[in-house]
C-alpha cells in the first residue's frame, strides 16, 4: 500500500493526515498551506499545525535511475569505483616510498653517530690511559708498592724496547737467588709441613663458593687466577672482559678492577712482596699494576705476536714471558727494559707455555708442536727436549722442590718429568677429548691441580700419583686453578665467569 499526498500526489517523505478531512498530505506542503489559509484544503475546515498528525511509514528505497540499469552503464560504475581504488593505492605508496626515505637517513644518521660515540669513547680511553701512564709513580717503603727507582714506562704504544742484555750484575743476583732457594727447599724438603691438609681431609672438600659477578656479563669467561702468596684471601683473576679483579674472598669484596689492556688478559701474577700485580695479554702488552692506586706503573713490550705465557723470577724484578712470534724474552719488570729475546731457529714454531724452574736458573717452554724444552737462563741455550706429547702443549707447572715437571696439551694427557733422570716417569691418562687448561702444583708439591674439562686434584704421597678428587661444579671448561695456603682452600676459574672456592 502506498500513500500519496493529496496535494502533490507524491509519496510523502514526512507524512501527515488532517483529523478534519482524514486526508494524507506532505507534512511541509500542508504546514505551509496552513500558515497562508488557516483551513484543510480538502473541506475548508479550520486546521492548525497542532492538529495534525504524524504517520509512521517505513523508509522508501529509491529506484536506481533509468541510466544506471544497463550493462554499459553498470561497467562505467565498475571502471569508476577501479580508477578510485587505484588512485587511493598510489597515494599510499608514494607515501609508503616517502616513509621509507625518512627512515633510511634516520637510519644512516644513527649509525654515523654510533660511530662518532665509538670513536670519541675509543679517543678518551687512550687519552685516560696515557693520563694514567704519565702520573708519577707511588712512594713507600719497604714492599708497599714501590718496583724500584726507575720512572715508568710513558709510552704503552711504543715500539718494543732493544735488548739491554743480561749484565754480570744482574746473573750475579740471579745466582745468589738460587743459592738462597736451593738450600731452603733442601731443607722443607726433607718433611711435608705440619700444616698441610691431609689427603683423606682434602677428599671431604666440595664447593663453598661461588662468585659469578667479577667480570662482565657481556663477554662472559674467566681465563687466568692467582692467589697472593702473603694474603691467601686475596684473589686476582683475569678476563675475556680485558680486565684483572683482585677480589677477597672472606668479606666477598672486589679491592680492584684493573683496566688497560685491549685485549683478553689471558695471565695474572701477583707479585710475591710487594703490593703489585703482573697481567699479560694477546695486545702483546704486560702491565705492571699498583694496587692501592690501580695505576699502570710499567708496561713491557717484548714481542710482536700476542702473549701466550708470563712467569715471574723468584727474585720478583724479572719476568719471563712467550709469544706466538716464536720468541721467549726476559725483562725487567722495574724498568719495562727487555734484558734478552731468544727464538729457537731450529724448530720454529710458536710459543704456547712457559714457566720458570723454582731456583730460577732455568725455565722450560712448551710449543705448538708438542715438544718441552728446558732452558738455561744464563747461557740463554736450549739445554733439553721432553718428545712425547701430541697436540700443542697447553700448561705447565714445576713442583716446589724442583725436581718433577707436569705437562699436558692436546692430546688429554698430563706427563710427569724428573729433571734428575731427564725422562718421563708417569704419564695419566685423562678422559677422550679432556682438555687441560692449567696445571699447579701446593707449596709442598704434595698435590697436583689440574684445571680443564673439570678440576681434579691428584696426590704424590704414595708415588702413584692417584686421583684424589674430581671437582665437576662448573658448567664450562676450567681455565685456572690455585691452590690456598697449606692447601686449606683451592680455588678455579671458568669460561662460565664464575670463580669457585672449594673447602671442607
């Protein structure tokens, strides 16, 4: 049914009825019709817009125009609503490709300032360094830090230093050293110490401690520990972090953090009486360190090639280190001078260990191609070979009275020597693919620590060199391992960053 207007006979889009004539009108037709005659225009009765009456209809779909019912006229509807579409996607890429422009140069503009930040911190280490280098040198007397009368070394960077040979004074000191040493050992020698914990004491031991937070989490191991000889609390290790922390292990308080090298520092020696310690690393770089200030005092350059090993002579002013550049060299630590740089011509391959003999007239090395050999100081000669391994020998390490040398590399055995008889007296044979980071023998040269795959302690009581006990704490491969005095603590280091301390 449709309703029409009685006016316009047209569908009303607001439709009203007249209660006088009941008839339909368009609710703005008959509002105006009403201001101008005051009647219903049907009957001519009087009628007021009040009067009127409001129809509900429901709304009314307009027909498509007669021009928008054909196929052609369908089709320019489809190419117009197309031509829309694809205008709208090109204003979108073009403000995609805009985008994409802005973030390229934010990008480039990022990286040129990481760079500029990368240089400018690079160029305020250096200068911090040579600022560090140039400060004057702590007095003190006695061992409280103080590494002789000479000023340090101000050029890190410089050129190594020409050899200033092995003077008749110097060779004198080193003899009456070994003098000194030989007959204090003849005399230890003849009792293990009093205090030395027992072998059925040491198997109770187990891990007491572990402190993971010394070095950075960002480039996690640590590869080199220490203990001091006169403070057995203190502990300095080294980093992959290219850096040394003294730490103490009673109050659990970092006392250091030494920052210098540029590289891994891969050795730590505390010196044995004064208030110094020794580090080295493959920067070719080994730093003298004053504790209380944590200053560089002296830098050594002996070699071309990174820095394998460091050993410190019995005297505490020479240092003994090696290199991948073949070369073995001693210098004096006090100085920063290279006394003598020796490179074995007839076998050269690199350097990978070394270690000085207790008296410190002789030291041996160890290569990359599996031999040992000893060395004599003073003649600066190679004096004897130890064949027998395969692989690159990785540690060494002489016992305290100066007569067994314990060698490992590659081939996961350790090899026990007596420099006496120049032979091979025990050879222990470790786990497949064992792999033996270091060696250390106690103070007495009762036990012997081995630090790899695990760390594992083995005794020399009953000659047979037996394993006393497996130590399987850390969750990576075991870089370092020290013992306490009178082995009343052993601590290790790991690649896992954590230093354990094992005790009953």
């Amino acid at each position: 049914m449709s309703l029409c207007c009685a006016i316009s006979n047209e569908v009303p889009e607001v439709a009203v009825v007249s209660p006088t004539s009941g008839a339909i009108f368009e609710k703005r037709l008959i509002v105006k019709y009403i201001e101008e005659h005051g009647t219903d225009p049907i009957n001519g009765d009087k009628l007021s817009e009040d009067m009127l009456v409001e129809i509900k209809t429901p709304a009314i779909v307009k027909p498509r125009p007669p021009s928008a019912t054909s196929i052609p006229a369908i089709l320019k509807t489809l190419q117009d609503e197309w031509d829309a579409v694809m205008l709208h996607s090109f204003t979108l890429r073009q403000q995609l490709q805009t985008a994409r422009q802005e973030l390229s140069h934010a990008l480039y503009q990022h990286d040129a300032a990481c760079r500029v930040i990368a240089r400018l911190t690079k160029e305020v280490t250096a200068a911090r360094e040579a600022l560090a280098t140039l400060k004057p040198k702590p007095g003190g007397s006695g061992g409280g830090g103080q590494v002789g009368g000479n000023q340090p070394n101000l050029n890190p960077t410089a050129e190594p230093t020409v050899e200033a040979g092995i003077t008749p004074e110097v060779l004198e000191k080193l003899e009456q050293k070994a003098s000194v040493l030989t007959a204090e050992r003849k005399r230890r020698g003849k009792s293990v110490p009093e205090d030395l914990v027992k072998p059925e004491e040491f198997r109770t031991y187990t891990a007491v401690a572990s402190h993971s937070g010394l070095h950075s989490v960002s480039i996690p191991g640590i590869l080199a520990v220490d203990i001091c000889p006169t403070d057995s609390n203190k502990i300095l290790t080294g980093g992959n972090d290219k850096t040394a922390i003294v730490f103490n292990k009673d109050n659990e308080q970092v006392i250091a953090s030494l920052k210098g090298h540029t590289k891994k520092v891969t050795s730590v020696i505390f010196h044995p009486n004064q208030d110094n310690v020794i580090t080295a690393s493959p920067d070719s770089q080994i730093r003298i360190w004053h504790l209380p200030t944590t200053q560089t005092i002296q830098v050594v350059r002996a070699h071309d090639g990174p820095i394998t090993a460091i050993s410190l002579h019995a005297t505490g002013d020479y240092v003994l280190s090696t290199s991948t550049d073949e070369y073995w060299a001693f210098s004096d630590i006090n100085t920063g001078q290279v006394l003598t740089k020796v490179g074995d011509t007839t076998t050269p391959h690199a350097l990978t260990t070394a270690q000085f003999h207790p008296d410190g007239l002789i030291f041996g090395t160890g290569t990359s191609d599996s031999l040992i050999k000893i060395w004599d100081l003073k003649e600066r000669s190679n004096v004897a070979n130890f064949p027998g391994h395969s692989g690159s020998i990785s540690a060494m390490a002489f016992s305290e009275n100066g007569y067994y040398l314990a060698t490992s590399a590659d081939d996961s055995t350790i090899k026990l020597w007596d420099l006496r008889k120049l032979k091979n007296i025990k050879t222990l044979f470790l786990d497949e693919n064992y792999q033996v980071k270091d060696l250390c023998f106690d103070q007495s040269g009762t036990y012997l620590a081995v630090a790899g795959t695990d760390v594992r302690v083995y005794e020399s009581i009953s000659k047979q060199w037996e394993n006393l006990k497996t130590f399987a704490d850390h969750t990576a491969a075991a870089t370092g391992v020290r013992f306490g005095r009178d082995s009343r603590y052993l601590a290790s280091v790991s690649l896992d960053r954590a230093l354990k301390i094992y005790s009953k």
